[in-house]
C-alpha cells in the first residue's frame, strides 16, 4: 500500500509540473502576443479615437518590414479585435503563428490563402482563434448578442487598396460543415441564393440592404465552442463593404 501511494504521489507530482509549465508556456505567449500587438499600433499610430473619417491610417510599409505577408487591418470597437490581418500560401501557418512569424498558440488573424489579397472577391472569409483571454477572435460571440450589434452595426477594415466600414448583416452559429462556408459562386443567382441563405440564419435581423448585383462581403469565422462535446460549431458573422 505505501508503495502505490508513493506512485500515486510521483504521478501527481509529474501531472502538476506538467500542467505548471503548460500554464506558464501559454502566459508567456499571451504576454508576448500582447506585446506584440502595443508594438504594432504604436508603430501604426492607431487608437481607440479612430473612425470612419480617418483614412490612410495604417502605414502599411512599416508592417510589411516586419511581414511581408500583411494585407489589411480589422478594428472592432469595444473589443481586443483590433489587428493586422496577413494571407499565407495555406490556412495552417497562421493558425499557430503570430504575426512576426513566431510560434504561438494564439495564431493570428488571417485572410483565406486562396482569396484574392485585395477583398475584391465576392466573399472573404477571415480566421481567427476563439480564445479564452479574448485576443484574436476571443470576442468575436459578442456578435452574437443583438444588444452589441445595436452599438456596433459596422467595423473597420483597413487595406493596401483603401479603406472600409464593415456594415454586418449576418451573424450566427453554424456547423464546420455548413453551407454558409462558401467563398466561390457559379453565378449571379448562385451568389444570390446564398445571401438570402446567411440573411435567413442571422439571430436577428438588421436594416442592411445587400444586393447581390453591388455587395463584396467579408465573413468573420471562428471556432464557438458553443458544443464542447463535438466542437463543431462555429460562428459566422457577415458584413458588406462600403468604402470610405
């Protein structure tokens, strides 16, 4: 008996250490993407007084010193969602890598790697991670409150090409597999049917006029963890682009 409870001692021990340096690991990466994020918009000279009157606010040559690979920046009053947002030549790199091309849990904000860079696509997905100190899309489910969406009809986008407020129109949660993940379209009616699709799963309705034959959208996608046993469900959350 005083054997297995030596054991029993050693295997805790061991189960504590491991989840101490599991602990420290992902506060050390926490720290250093926040970091790396004060960095960033100090360099860009951003803050929370921006608005949609302010244009050529991002000083895209500076990020591009640091990574090539930035085509936008996304900003969410009232939120941590306020970030460079970079394009890869897959959807895996950025999924556990920051912006400075470090290893990190957190991931960053990414753009689809099969979009074109310039938004000009009819619909343009982008990533990030739900997490749970709220960086990256941590707080993107407030979307999914119509008390938020009221204060916050529209966000901003900001890119090589210019700049955009973010008008949503859509915002739910779906399955991985949902049809709503749809970036290509066959055809005008195509595109239509799938606006009236994405208008119709929104968890409330907003005064937004799409037109199918005008509108470029962008799609906000995370993870939601809404069904912690089969993890499949993800939030999506849809607005059209209006240039500034």
């Amino acid at each position: 008996m005083k054997k297995i409870k030596i054991l029993l001692l050693i295997c805790f021990s061991f189960c504590l250490s491991i989840s101490i340096y599991e602990l420290a690991k992902v506060s050390k990466e926490t720290k250093q993407a926040e970091t790396l994020k004060e960095d960033l918009i100090d360099l860009i000279e951003i803050d929370d007084n921006s608005s949609e009157e302010t244009e050529d606010i991002i000083n895209f040559d500076e990020l591009k010193k640091i990574n090539s690979d930035v085509i936008g920046w996304i900003k969410i009053e009232d939120t941590e969602i306020n970030y460079p947002i970079v394009q890869g030549t897959n959807n895996s790199f950025y999924l556990n890598h920051s912006y400075d091309k470090k290893w990190s849990g957190a991931g960053s904000i990414f753009m689809d790697y099969s979009s074109t860079p310039d938004f000009s696509d009819l619909n343009t997905f982008i990533y990030g991670h739900h997490t749970n100190n709220g960086s990256m899309f941590g707080e993107l489910y407030k979307y999914m409150d119509a008390t938020f969406y009221k204060k916050h009809p529209s966000f901003y986008l900001y890119t090589l090409n210019g700049n955009y407020v973010v008008d949503v129109f859509s915002a739910y949660v779906d399955d991985v597999e949902s049809d709503s993940y749809q970036q290509k379209f066959s055809s005008f009616e195509d595109y239509e049917n799938y606006l009236n699709n994405v208008i119709n799963k929104s968890k409330y309705k907003t005064d937004v006029e799409v037109k199918a034959d005008y509108d470029r959208i962008i799609t906000l996608y995370s993870c939601s963890h809404e069904n912690r046993r089969t993890r499949r469900d993800r939030y999506y959350v849809h607005g059209i682009l209006r240039k500034l």
